[in-house]
C-alpha cells in the first residue's frame, strides 16, 4: 500500500533520477507533510547477491553510527521485500568531482583549505567512531551552499575497525586507491583514508588526480611508485602537506591530528569547522569495549518495535531514531 501510481513512497513524493549505480538509482523526494527535500537511495534487492548485500548493510550500519555536520545524514531507512530506502539529505551543491572540473588548473588554495578541513574533520570524527571509509574521493564529497558545507556520503565500501586491526579486502576506485591496497596485501585502516585525503587535497589545488596516465596499468606504476609532480603555482606549505599523506609507506604517513595541525591548515574560522565530538551517551553506546555497549541496542529495539506496532507494519523498518 506505501506506493501509489502518483509516485509516492509512504511520506515522500519522488521526482526527478539525480543518480544511478549498479543496483541503486537516487530520487530527489519531497516530504508530503513538511515540503523538505531530500535524497531518496532505491536499491533493488532482488539484484543483490551476498557480497552485495553484505556491501549495503554495511553502508546504512554505518551512516547510521555517524552524525556529524560534515557527514549526510540518513534520515530513515524503509525496507520491503523487494526495495530498501535510504532517505538522505539533499546535496543541493553536485559533489567535489564536478567542481574541481570546472576549475581547470585547481581552485585558489584559501577555497580548497576551507573545503579540505571540513573533509578532514568529517574523517576524524568517523575514525573516531571505528568507521573507516576506503573509498575517499572526490565524487564522495558533496557541497551543501546554504549551510556553507562539504559532506562526506557514499559508505558503502566503508568497514568498522578496531584500532590496530588490519584488514584484508581490497576496494576503491584506482586512481584513489592507497599502493597497500593495489598489492593486495592486509592494511592499516585509517592509513589508507589519509591516501586518499592526499589525493583529494591534490585534486583540489591542481585540478587533476595526481596519478592518473593513459592506461590503468601504467597508473598502477605510478602509484606503486609513488610518482607524482605537483604544479609550480602550489604553495610550499600545501605541497608539504601533500607530501606527507601521499607516502608509499603507510606508517610514514602523517596521521590525521597531525594533518589538522600542519601549517598550511590554520587560520581557518573555526565557527565552521569546529569538530562535533559525539555525545558521550553515543560514543559510549557505540564503542565496541564499552561494557554499556548493549544499552543502544537495546533502545533502538524497543523503540523499533512500538514504532512498528503504532503504524502495524510489522515488515518495515523505519529507524527514525538515530541513537
């Protein structure tokens, strides 16, 4: 009964295809009762297999566990037999791949700090929580111009870790991916988003990936080599700091307390970007040693199940409490 010949999908009206993937395609949709516009993820579960699923349940665990302003947020999760609904907020702005486009030869390195600390800070508070997210880049960060902000989105490759955890599975886009991962060989989690945070702040101020050649493999021996050059226009300090993220050896990369005090990154109005710790009661209940780990559990449970009895749904899922 939750969908109509008018398009309508239990609170939201959907328009408008803002985005497709292999299972996936993104709506713009309208709240019936509120008129607030957002971002409404179909996914074809009936197209999935295992690792495939594996892969989605990873991604709403995920958006689900962080709530940060540089972060989109997942407002609700719908699920039936044969569709899953993510409803997200609307990146009004395009993502960071469409803007370093049309900014040929990079953006001026005062716009590309501000963006870049957001990114980081958003990438700070998600390891904080355990969330790694292996697959940095910049179709991964969204502009949102009203509320003057670059988020984080797109979890779907993103792994929980516990600190000093290696992991074993390889993903990620090429041009983005950290040489660890491209050798097939188990890998620092947190290191290999500073990779890619490199390869962003390069992009921001030159304009193009820094290994990217005519064909994948010769990109490959790049990479592995860790070759790049970096435009004569980029200032000392911003080639400093993309030096120390863009390291072959994951433990000589710098770390990301260490990319947020780097010189090139000060100055910055901090009424934007100061960093939103979680709440304590959060991280505590998402803390995996913590011994109150059960409470969140158990209260997002309960709160499901009077929440599906109200409404006599007992087949979907709305988690409209993010705890």
């Amino acid at each position: 009964h939750m969908k109509s010949q008018r398009g309508y999908y239990g609170l939201y009206h959907l328009g408008r295809t803002l985005g497709r993937g292999h299972f996936a395609v993104v709506k713009l949709g309208r709240n019936v009762n509120t008129g607030q516009l957002v971002a409404v993820k179909m996914i074809d579960k009936t197209k999935l297999d295992v690792m495939a699923t594996s892969h989605l349940l990873q991604e709403v665990r995920c958006m689900r566990r962080v709530q940060h302003p540089n972060v989109v947020r997942l407002y609700e999760v719908i699920d039936t037999p044969t569709t899953l609904y993510l409803v997200m907020e609307l990146a009004e702005g395009g993502d960071l791949y469409d803007y370093i486009l049309r900014h040929e030869g990079g953006v001026a390195e005062v716009t590309a700090k501000r963006h870049f600390a957001q990114i980081v800070r958003a990438v700070s508070y998600c390891h904080q929580l355990h969330v790694v997210h292996r697959d940095l880049k910049p179709e991964n960060v969204v502009f949102f111009p009203q509320q003057g902000a670059v988020k984080l989105t797109d979890f779907g490759f993103s792994n929980l870790f516990q600190p000093g955890m290696m992991l074993a599975t390889s993903c990620g886009s090429l041009a983005y991916s950290a040489p660890e991962i491209l050798l097939g060989e188990e890998y620092d989690a947190p290191a290999v988003d500073i990779w890619s945070l490199g390869v962003i702040l390069y992009m921001l101020v030159c304009g193009v990936p820094p290994f990217q050649e005519t064909n994948d493999s010769e990109t490959l021996v790049m990479i592995l080599d860790c070759r790049y050059s970096i435009p004569e226009h980029v200032s000392d300090e911003c080639r400093d700091l993309i030096s120390r993220m863009l390291q072959k050896d994951p433990s000589r990369r710098s770390s990301l307390d260490e990319i947020e005090a780097h010189h090139w990154l000060q100055g910055l109005d901090n009424a934007l970007l100061s960093p939103e710790a979680p709440p304590h009661w959060l991280s505590g209940a998402l803390s995996p040693s913590s011994p109150h780990s059960g409470v969140g559990v158990i209260l997002v449970s309960t709160l499901q199940v009077l929440f599906l009895l109200l409404v006599n749904q007992p087949n979907i899922m709305m988690d409209l409490f993010i705890l």
